[in-house]
C-alpha cells in the first residue's frame, strides 16, 4: 500500500511568490490534515478535510493560505504571497473515516521563503 | 545565529542505555496520546498510544507511562539503539476529536 506522499519535498521562493504544495493520501482515506512545524517548535494544525469537505480550518494562519481538495482524492495548500514566517515543514497526514486515531504521515515539504 | 528558543531539548544516550523522554501535557480534558517518532527526512510515524483510563503500557522496547495528576507523559526506550536517533513527540487528543496536540518534540542522539 502506498503512504501519504508530499511534493514537492523541498522548495525554495522568494518572499512574495506563490507556493503551491501537494498531498496525495492513501487511497480510500476520507480525511487528510495538513499541519506544519516551524523550526524547533511544535507541529501545529492547519486544517482538517473530510472527503473534499473543509471540516475544521481553524489554524489556518491567514488568507494567503488556501488548501483545496476537489473531488475529494489529493489535496493542495498554496500560500500566496509568501512571507518570511511561512518557512517551515509542512506535513500532510490521512486517516481513515472515523479512524480519528489512524494517521499516517507523509514525508513533508520543507519551504523556504527567502 | 540561532536564538536559543529555536533549540530542541537534546537527550544524548550511548547505545544500549536505557532513554526516558518526558512531556507535560497542556489540557486535563485529554483523554488519548500518543508519542511520534521523526527521523530527518521523514514524517513523524506512530510509535505507541494511551488512553486516560491507563497510567502504563508496554510496547515492544518502549513504555509510555501517564501521571494524570500532574499532566505528564513520559515515553521509556529500553536498549536504546543508533536507529533510534530521531525527534520525538508527544501528542493529546480530547475526546472524538480527529485533531491531535503536538508538543515541541525532543531530540533523541543516540551515540555509538
């Protein structure tokens, strides 16, 4: 079975420039988060989707983030424009219908605003 | 250079040392953690879980153990190895919540 897969894994832009992330989940699994950890603190929440439904977006910083999941299958967070203090690993999880305790990672993408 | 905020709490074992991460954990609501394994490069990967109606359980090589009274969750490696090496964190979920509360991790070296 395949995991959680993130791309791109790095990305480096400047301040200003629009970044557009990709998760893919596990097949079948009807809820994904995306959560993100800024260097040397603690993974904090960003949003939770069921199916392509936004069920809870409340550690979404601001509005320049926007995720997405059409169709319900993958999933994109694009942050535009880029700030510094958006730098971080963003990490895509899956679980799931009712497996609130089933998650599975993916590997994250490290973005670097400059 | 960095500031000191920005530093992990390190743990630094020698292979075959016994290793004990602690966690104090934020909201007495809780009712289910879990500790979290990251390697560099990876995601963070479950390792084992608790419910609040447990102050113990085993795994293979780990143990978490759960003081409610005080908040604290600590996570026990026994013989710990190279591969060990990783950041751990913990995490506190209330209820049906799907949505877990991670800690900052620790930074588990594991030297040879």
């Amino acid at each position: 079975e395949a995991g959680v897969t993130q791309f791109p894994s790095h990305s480096v832009i400047e301040k200003g420039q629009t970044v557009t992330l990709r998760c893919d989940p596990i097949s079948g699994h009807d809820n994904l988060y995306w959560y993100r950890r800024v260097m040397g603190k603690e993974i904090k929440f960003l949003l939770h989707f069921v199916k392509e439904s936004k069920q809870d977006e409340s550690g979404m910083p601001n509005n320049r983030f926007l995720a997405e999941r059409t169709g319900g299958t993958y999933s994109t967070l694009k942050v535009q424009p880029a700030e510094l203090e958006d730098s971080g690993v963003y990490f895509c999880a899956s679980s799931p219908l009712g497996g609130a305790s089933g998650y599975t990672f993916g590997s994250g993408t490290r973005l670097t605003v400059v | 250079g960095e500031s000191v905020g920005l530093h992990l709490p390190t743990l630094s074992v020698q292979e075959g040392d016994n290793s004990i991460i602690n966690c104090a954990y934020s909201n007495s609501a809780s009712d289910y953690f879990i500790w979290y394994k990251q390697e560099s490069g990876k995601g963070p990967q479950f390792i084992i879980d608790i419910r609040s109606n447990m102050d113990k359980r085993q795994g293979q090589r780990v143990t978490v153990l759960l003081n409610k009274t005080v908040k604290h969750l600590s996570l026990q490696i026994a013989a710990t190895q190279p591969g060990d090496s990783a950041v751990y964190f913990c995490a506190e979920k209330v209820g049906g919540s799907y949505i877990p509360t991670f800690g900052r991790g620790t930074s588990l070296i594991v030297h040879p």
